[in-house]
C-alpha cells in the first residue's frame, strides 16, 4: 500500500483561502472541499479526504481501501485550523469508509458529516460518491426557474413520504428504487394536476420510524431507495414533467447516534455543550450550535447543496420556532436567556437570515418555506426588512381553526363562525402556504375524513367542501398523500396508502374533484395572481351565521378578471340564495363541488343573469341554489 498520504509533504484539495473561508463561516460551497473527493493531485487519481475535528488528538480514515486498518491512512491537521486532511491514491468512487478519531486515549469511529452518500441503515459506514457522473436533463427547466415568479404563480404541493406511498412489501425494508417511485409518482402528480412535490426528508436517518426528521447524514439521500444518481433521475424526471420538488430540511437538531454528529470529536463540536441549550428533552436531541462559525457554515452550505448539486426547488424548513425561542418547550431554569435577558436565539436567527439569503442569491426562483407554529413577525420579509427572509410560511393558525371548524356538526357551526373569518384578519401578514400536512393524520389524530362531521355521506361532501374552501382562499396550497382520495386509515409509515379504495366511486369522485381544483387553481389567474395582496380577495358576505354561509370574490391583478365563490356548511340547500356581485351580466358556474362527477347530488345552477338589485353592498345580484356542504365558484361571461 501506498504511503503517498503520509510522507513528508501533504498534498491535498484545501487551500489557505479555503481555510480562511471555513474559519469564517463563509465557505459556501464547503462541500467541493471537506468530505471524499475523487480526483487527480500531481498526476496521481485517488480521494481526498477532509474533515472538521479541531479537538481531536489524531484522526485516521478506514476503508475498503486500506482493509479498514485503523492505523494505514492518518489525516493532517491543516494549520491549527481544526481541517484534517488528507489524499489516498488507493481509494475509488463506490467504496466504504469511515473516520476514527482519537483524543484524551480513547477512540471512536464516526461518520463523515459531509459524507454524499451512506449505507443502508442499519449499516453506518460512508460511500464515496463520484458527483459528476450524472448527464442532467433539465436545463430548460433550471434555466425558467431563474425567472419564476412563485408569488403571482400556482403552487400546489403534494406531501409524501417516499418509502410509504407505494410499498411493494408493506412492514419490510423492501421499498421501490428512487427510478421505480419516478416512474410511477410522476404520472399520477401530472393527473392530478399538482405544481410540485414536497418530500419527508431525505437525508440519511438511521430510524426509519423518524419518517427522516433525525439525521444523521445531511448530504447524503436516503441509500433505502438508491443511490445518488438514482434520486437525480427522480429530480431530473420530475423537472422533464413540468414538476417542482421539495425537499424538507430539518436543521434544527439532530439525533445522538454514536456514529453522527454528537460529541464527533469527543467534545460538543455540532452542539452545545450545556444541555439547557443543546438539548431537546421531548425530541432527544441535540441541538445545532448556531454561534460557531463553522456549524452556521456546515448547515448553510448543505442549503445550497441540495439545489447546487441536485437540482432542488425548495427547502421547507422544519420546526423553525423551536429553533427561534431558547424557551421552547423549557420551564423555567431550564433555559439560558440572551445577552440581552430575552428569550430569543439571537444565533438562529442570524443563520436563519443567512440561509435565507444566499439560497435566494445564488439560485433565484428556489423556495424557502418556514414551518414556524407561532407569531412570530416578518417570517417572510426580507432580511434587509429585518425579516428572517423565507418565502413562504405554512399557515398553521388557519389549519388549526378551519380543521376545529369542520369536526363541529353543522348545527352548531354557526357557533363557531369566527374560525372560519378571523384567519383573513391576518392572512396577507406573511407569505403563506395553506397546508393539511402529514402531521395532522398521525399520531392517533386520524385521517382528514375521519375528521369530518357527519355520516359518510357528509363525511366526504365536507372533505371537497374543506379542499374547496382551501383552495379558493388567499395563499399556496399543500395536502399530503392519500388525503385527495379520501383514505379512512391513519398514515402508517410502514405500509402504503390505501389505493384499493379508489375501486369505489366515491374515492374517484373526491380524487377527481382535487384533480379539478388544482387545475381550477392553475387556470384561473384570479385564485393565485393575487395571493399575498389583499387586492385578491374581498368578503361579499362573512356575516351569515345562522346559515353557516360565506361568499367572497378573489380577483387577478386585471380587475376585470375575478371570480365570485360561495360555500355552504351545512347540509341544508339554500334554495333562491342572494350574492351580490359588482356588474350586470352573464355569470357562468365553473366549479361545483355538488358534480356527481365528486360523488355529489349534481345540485347545479349552470349560467345565471344578474338582476340590477343592490345586494351586501353591491350593485347587482345572483340568484343561485346553493347545494348542501358544497362550494359553487362562478365566472362572470365576457362576451367580445
């Protein structure tokens, strides 16, 4: 074997300039340089390896390579900086390895934290990745992406988790291949007329039961389902089929397996060490160390990554407020406030906005969404507006009211009226997303049609009547899989969505009314121009308790251009029902949630003239019968 790595003179990837950059935390593409590489130095091919570990005493990387001898390959300590570096001509993309770091006598083995990719769990050990292997396809896709405009666009996201939305072999570790998911995802998104995909985690987790959210490998996908040419193709097809994809990102703590990032020198390196700060009890975990400099670096860069690398089209940004607050989900004395008393992570937000800013930076046109559960102001304002500088937030008061809303029976719904109106006090306040995600169908919480009240019948006339209300209200849309068929079961993450049920007419109709939706959504400029202006929507009617009524308009940035929608919570059919509109004409219905094409009545109105009577403070009035537990949208006809 070679001793080409440590002789006297070391050679390697990692400048002076690198060094300064990491040491500042402003080496935005770190990943070009700490992790195995494959390359050619002084004429010689081979990997070069890098890592952070500044309080270790001596670091060693074993492999395939040197038959996992602890002593054959040792790692330079790079100028004090705390960078261990070192190359090895015997080393090949495709095989194994791992780091063994040694300090204060002891020894442990660990995982390279920008290791590309990983053994399938349970197996630990890193596989070294050829990044350039790949022949992209989707450069006119990228190449629009610069120019998107996603706040005047159509977002509607499907949520899934990959290993559980087909299964092959439920309860096994036998799941479909990125390619196979491909292959069989991409139709059916393109059927139902979704804009983009937004995926549980990727990211190498040790637990599957995690569903992700506990990682131990940030720049490696997940190998239970491939390898990382294999999660391009799925990216790179869904960008030939028109699809966006999004990526659920979780740098708000991680977990404490030995082989991951906790103590990974032998000292709090990822985390802080006093566990009122670098500690989550209810999740137990640790968490990130945002105020050093090369932790903000690590998490910053993996951002980038995923789009610089894998084409990503959006980071929705997990559990942001445990993130925000040093109090979260702490009593009192087992928390650290601020230097200034407060109980605000000033360390967070500062790596929030900077992710923020060089995600949008570099790759204009990608999201960044918060999950962020509290009030907290200008999420998505700009940094420069002292914001935290996301795109998009998830509007979780809105799900909470509005699902609270739809469990009521309708005869005491007109007690609950304000759930439904309060959220438009605050709904251009932030960008937002519209979600029914996955965290409301586990847990025991049941599945969303579970929720509803009612028998069967109205169990799914209120589920396309919650779908429809969602998606004529101000903001992006998400729903999670299984959901827009109407599946009865909890979300189980060791299985698959029940699709045997959509051998039954009402499953077809409820999947085809979300179908119908999106395309409704994407169609008309009315229903997302305008979803973060106010200019986008205005009450006809909020007031009409006692029937459990509301009517509104959404417009488009051409005034001309809008739409009158009218929903009805109760399983009653308001026959001769009054809507004031702004101008005598046509109006044509364009959407009823009633279509026996739904499994509805087929309680229509087709086209209606408006008569000159004044009407909830407009000039003109519709006369429409309005179906039980439905929504009825119409167009004003414009005849040239």
């Amino acid at each position: 074997m070679s001793d080409f790595s440590n002789s006297g003179e070391h050679n390697g990837l990692i400048s002076n300039y690198d060094l300064h950059l990491l040491g500042e935390g402003k080496h935005w593409r770190a990943y070009n340089k700490l992790g195995a590489h494959p390359c050619t130095i002084n004429g010689v091919e081979g990997v070069n390896f890098a890592v952070w570990a500044p309080n270790a005493s001596e670091v060693n990387v074993v492999g395939d390579f040197n038959g996992w001898n602890p002593t054959a390959n040792y790692l330079w300590n790079l100028r004090g900086n705390g960078i261990w570096e070192t190359f090895i001509p015997e080393a090949r993309a495709g095989m194994l390895y791992k780091y063994v770091i040694r300090r204060d006598g002891k020894e442990f083995e660990k995982c390279d934290p920008y290791a590309f990719e990983c053994e399938c769990p349970p197996q630990t050990a890193c596989r070294i990745v050829d990044q350039n292997t790949y022949a992209w396809n989707d450069e006119e896709w990228t190449e629009n992406r610069k120019s998107f405009a996603w706040q005047n666009e159509a977002i509607s996201i499907y949520e899934l988790h990959l290993g559980s939305w087909r299964n092959p072999h439920p309860g096994t570790n036998c799941w479909l291949n990125y390619r196979e998911i491909a292959d069989q995802l991409i139709p059916y998104v393109k059927q139902m007329n979704f804009t983009h995909i937004e995926l549980l985690p990727v990211c190498e987790h040790p637990f599957t039961g995690s569903w992700g959210y506990q990682i131990t490998g940030y720049y490696a996908p997940t190998a239970r389902y491939g390898h990382v040419d294999d999660f391009k193709y799925f990216v790179d097809k869904c960008h030939q089929n028109g699809i966006g994809v999004i990526l659920d990102w979780v740098p708000a703590h991680f977990p404490k397996d030995e082989k991951g990032l906790g103590r990974f020198d032998g000292t709090a390196l990822y985390e802080h060490e006093d566990p009122r700060q670098g500690e989550h009890s209810d999740w137990g975990t640790y968490i990130f160390n945002y105020g050093r400099n090369e932790v903000r670096n690590f998490l910053v860069a993996n951002a980038l990554f995923w789009v610089d690398k894998f084409h990503i089209d959006g980071l929705r940004v997990d559990a942001v407020a445990s993130m925000l607050y040093l109090d979260y989900s702490r009593k009192d004395g087992e928390w650290i406030p601020n230097k200034y008393g407060g109980r605000e992570n000033l360390e967070a937000i500062e790596f929030l906005q900077e992710m923020n800013t060089q995600v949008l930076t570099h790759f204009p046109g990608v999201l960044t969404i918060a999950e962020e559960s509290t009030a907290w102001p200008n999420v998505t304002r700009p940094v420069f507006d002292n914001g935290l500088g996301f795109c998009l937030k998830w509007n979780m008061g809105w799900m909470h009211d509005t699902l609270s809303y739809m469990e009521h029976d309708p005869i005491y719904r007109k007690y609950h009226h304000d759930k439904l109106t309060f959220g438009l006090l605050y709904a251009f306040n932030e960008n937002f997303v519209l979600p029914f995600s996955h965290d409301e169908v586990v847990h025991c919480k049941g599945s969303l049609i579970g929720k509803m009240a009612g028998d069967n019948w109205q169990k799914r006339a209120n589920l396309r009547l919650l779908y429809s209300y969602q998606w004529t209200q101000p903001g992006k849309k998400l729903l999670f899989m299984g959901s827009e068929f109407g599946q009865w079961n909890e979300w189980k993450d060791n299985g698959e969505l029940d699709w045997n049920l959509l051998e039954y007419a009402e499953h077809q109709g409820i999947q085809r009314c979300v179908a119908d939706l999106c395309k409704l959504y994407t169609d008309e400029s009315a229903l997302h121009e305008q979803d973060f202006n106010p200019a986008g929507f205005q009450w006809i009617d909020c007031n009409n308790r006692d029937m459990s009524t509301l009517s509104y308009l959404r417009r488009a940035k051409n005034s001309d251009d809008y739409l009158i929608v009218v929903c009805n919570f109760t399983p009653n059919v308001r026959h001769d029902f009054w809507v004031g509109v702004p101008e005598a004409g046509e109006f044509q219905e364009v959407f009823n949630s009633d279509s026996r094409y739904y499994g509805g009545e087929n309680v229509l109105n087709g086209a209606v003239v408006a008569d000159p009577l004044p009407c909830q403070g407009y000039t003109h009035t519709i006369r429409i019968t309005l179906p039980a537990l439905s929504v009825v949208i119409f167009r004003p006809v414009r005849r040239n």
